[in-house]
C-alpha cells in the first residue's frame, strides 16, 4: 500500500442501501448523503440513519451533517407525507 500525498484525500467507503460508494470527506450532510442513495431526485422527505462498527449509530435530518468512518452504512428510504 503506498502512502499517497499529504494533499490527497483518503477514500472512504460508504455502504449506502446496501451499495459501496467512495467518499473523500470526514464529514456528509443529509442532502449528500440521500443524493448516493437517489441521484437527482428532488422534492421528497427522506428517513436517514446510518451506522459504523465503532458504535455510531444515529439519524440524519435535512440540513444536518454527521462524521464518517470507512464503513459506515447508511439506510435511505422515502417517507410518506400525511
């Protein structure tokens, strides 16, 4: 494994709905995040949680952000408006 340059990036890998995705960021917001799961949609409510083996787990809400690890794992689902 080679060491890359200080001013590159390490990539990280998101499980998201069950799909890895390369991600260069410590940090993903909401809107990111549901933009891996449904490229290009727009106008609907979202449900975000996520995961990762050191013990975070926790849910996501439109205009917040969380830290990442490699592997965490993200679960986006559509929600129905009442």
């Amino acid at each position: 494994m080679s060491q890359g340059n200080s001013d590159e990036r390490k990539q990280l890998t998101l499980i998201v709905n069950g799909t890895p995705e390369v991600w260069t960021d410590n940090h993903i917001t909401y809107e990111q995040v549901v933009q891996l799961a449904f490229p290009g949609e727009v106008g609907f409510l979202y449900t975000v949680t996520y995961s990762n083996e050191h013990g975070k787990d926790g849910t996501l809400a439109p205009g917040q952000k969380t830290s990442v690890k490699d592997g965490t794992v993200f679960t986006i689902g559509k929600t129905n408006r009442s």
